[in-house]
C-alpha cells in the first residue's frame, strides 16, 4: 500500500475547478515533485491533503486513513507536517519556543496539569525542551535557542520552520516553494539539505517548487499542474522536454526548462 493514496481528487471554489480529477500514490521514502505555472493549483492540493480545505470530490488516504473530511490538527496527529511559501513562524517569539509550540499537538498532559504545574506537566516539559533543542542543534540553531524568529537570517528561518515540521515526527513532509527567494548557491545548499533530511528523519516527501534547478536536482518523478488539470507526469529528464510542459512555463512550443 502507497503510503499517500490520492485518487480523482476535485475541488471547486464556488464554480471555478482549481483542482480536476488529481491522482497520486507516494511510496515510502520518495521524493516526488509537482510543478506547475503560478496558479496552477499545487498549493490547493497541499492545502487539501491537510485538512485546510475538503475535497469537493475523491479521496486522500495516509496507510490506510482517510483524510478528507479530518481536521487539520488531527491531520498532523496522523503524520502529516508542512512548510509554507511564506514562512510562517511566531516571528515574536524565540527560536527554541517556535519549535516547543510544534510539540503540544501530541503533548500528554492535560489542561488542567498544565495551568496547575503539576501532574506529567513537569516531565513532558522536560522532554518537549530537550527534544526541541535537540532539532535546533540538528539544523545548526541550538546557539540561537533565545533569538527571536524575526530576527533570523532568511535561510535560517526556512531552516526553523523545517525543524518545526519535523517536530511533530511526521512520516510525510510537504515542502511548499522551499527555495523561494534564494540564491543560486543558497538552492545548492538547499538541495543537499533536503537530501538529508530525508535520508536521517526517513522521511517521505513531497514538494512544489518553480526553481528548476532544484526540482531537476532532486526529485525521482514529478507531476505537472495547468489550470488545475495534470498536463505530464513521469522522471525530471522526461518532464523537461515535454512539449506539453514547455508549453504552459514558455507559452509556446520550443525552449527548454
């Protein structure tokens, strides 16, 4: 079984089809990347898989569970985590307490133990700040526990907010434009980054992106939005000299990627 299952996903808003018939079955361990001209949907299907929206039509499973109609909160309980185009942090708070507050999804202590101090609140306490600082010296942030989030270079808040995700132990990581705004030798570095992650949180992910030389750099297959229609799917090398795909990125026939 796939460990993500999509199958004739639909969604409208009002009477306009951002997403048509969308399928999708992920493996455990992939990396798989789906690209598309601005517009084309890809964030609506994230926002999908994560409970923000509800499909109009078909069905998202994870092993097994079907996830449309889930809360999004629930959705990350199950092993679900994502990062934004924009990043999202508590840009107010520090560093360590961003990635505390990933915790408390599956935090076991009660609101009671938790406005009282007493109960398991102490030891789960313990446990959520030495696992948070943990992540933080993974992404080489640990020095930086008491900075505050806006504070952070760009590219060492794409870092925190990963470390955020992965806070939550999810098997699927969904990686929304992580490269936006970045240099070409910050995108390298990037891609060595992804790589492992992948590799020492065995990680499953998926990723949208519109830097080509990232997802040609990294991706196993990808799969191809347009209009909220799939227009190609199948290896880099192959979507790269797809005439259908130049198409929608050149608007003409010819170019290449």
């Amino acid at each position: 079984m796939p460990l993500l299952q999509i199958d004739h996903v639909t969604h409208y808003f009002g009477g306009l089809c951002a997403v048509s018939d969308f399928n999708l079955a992920l493996e455990s361990g992939e990396l798989v990347g789906i690209i598309g001209p601005n517009g084309a949907g890809k964030t609506t299907i994230f926002n999908l898989i994560t409970g923000v929206y509800r499909a109009s039509k078909g069905s998202i499973n994870l092993s097994g569970t079907e996830l449309v109609g889930k809360s999004p909160s629930h959705i990350t309980t199950l092993g679900i985590a994502r990062t934004f185009q924009n990043i999202r942090l508590f840009k107010d708070l520090t560093v360590l307490d961003n990635v505390r507050i990933a915790h408390y999804s599956q935090a076991s202590y009660t609101p009671w133990e938790s406005l009282l101090h007493v109960g398991r609140y102490q030891a789960e306490e313990k446990r959520i700040i030495e696992h948070s600082m943990e992540l933080l010296s993974v992404f080489k942030l640990d020095h930086l526990s008491d900075e505050l989030a806006k504070n952070l270079p760009y590219g060492s808040q794409r870092r925190l907010e990963i470390a955020r995700a992965l806070a939550t132990h999810p098997q699927l990581l969904l990686l929304d434009e992580p490269a936006a705004g970045m240099n070409p030798n910050e995108i390298m570095q990037l891609m060595e980054f992804i790589r492992w992650i992948r590799e020492d949180f065995n990680l499953t992910i998926l990723l949208i992106e519109h830097q080509m030389r990232l997802v040609m750099g990294i991706c196993e297959r990808l799969k191809v939005l347009d209009f909220g229609k799939t227009i190609a799917e199948g290896l880099p090398w192959e979507i790269q000299n797809n005439p259908l795909v130049l198409e929608a990125y050149l608007g003409e026939e010819g170019g290449e990627l």
